[in-house]
C-alpha cells in the first residue's frame, strides 16, 4: 500500500472504530475530577427527565424530580430517554455521596435510605469540550461498548 492510501485510509479507519465501539459522545473520564468539583447543582440535559441533584460539600445531597423507576427500590435501569417510566411518578429524596478512592476519582457513587427511594448507583464524571458532566446509565443490561447518547442521562452543573 503506498503512503498516500494508507493516509487516505486513516480517517476511514478512524471513524469505522467509533461506530464499532458504539462512541456515545466526545469525551472522556474526568480522572481529575475533585469533591469541590462535585457540590453544587446539576440538572439533566434532557427536558422531559427535569432532574435536579443538589450535590453538598459536606457528602449530602438531594434529588428533586426524580423518576422512582430510576434506581429506587432496587428497580434496574433498562430504559431509553424516551420511556414513559422515566417520565411519570418523580419523587424527592436525599442522601449521602462519595468520591471513588484514587484511580476512580471520576466515579461518584450515591446512597439512599430514604423511605422515597431506597437506593444504591453511581454517575461518572465526563470531561467534554464544554466541562464535566455527570453521566447515568440508563440502560444497566447493556455492555459498556454499547452505551449510545439514548442509553445515557447526562447531569450538567448549572451553579
């Protein structure tokens, strides 16, 4: 093969291997991300799933709007941003966060007792062109190499 194919092949190359590896976004893990990072207010992306995660300093946070079929009770997550159970029946609950230990710095894990949602889940930190996002699958059946932007709810920090 002559250099000017292999430079013609290159990009085709390139963009098979993101369709194949099912690339959700641009992106990647924010390995960097940091508990002042964290605290504030993250709201979804999505306007129909009008999520709202107050994420405090001191390791508590509470969750307005949330969809009961999400996580709570031990309901798995295998829903596309479009189902009806991520939009009917939301509820308000809180609890405590965490920051993963060194090397999973960019995984925050979630813990509820609330008699609203008793819940156990996690979000990873993603660092994009425009900052870091909060990532949740929404389709926990799923491999990681098949995650698409449908299978995600992405939280966005608004303050």
């Amino acid at each position: 093969m002559t250099k000017a194919a292999r430079w013609l092949l290159a990009p085709c190359v390139i963009v098979a291997a993101s369709i194949v590896s099912g690339c959700a976004t641009t992106g990647f893990y924010d390995y960097d991300f940091t508990h002042a990072q964290a605290a504030g207010t993250w709201r979804s992306t999505t306007e129909a799933i009008d999520i709202e995660l107050d994420v405090r300093d001191d390791g508590t946070f509470s969750a307005t709007h949330w969809p009961q079929a999400l996580y709570c009770g031990g309901a798995t997550a295998e829903y596309a941003k479009d189902s009806p159970q991520l939009t009917s029946r939301k509820v308000t609950y809180s609890g405590e966060w965490s920051i993963g230990d060194e090397g999973a710095n960019y995984v925050m894990r979630f813990v509820s007792t609330d008699e609203n949602c008793r819940t156990s889940w996690s979000a990873q930190a993603w660092k994009n062109p425009g900052g870091t996002d909060l990532r949740l699958w929404l389709d926990l059946a799923s491999s990681p190499d098949s995650v698409t932007d449908e299978s995600l709810l992405v939280l966005s920090k608004v303050r």
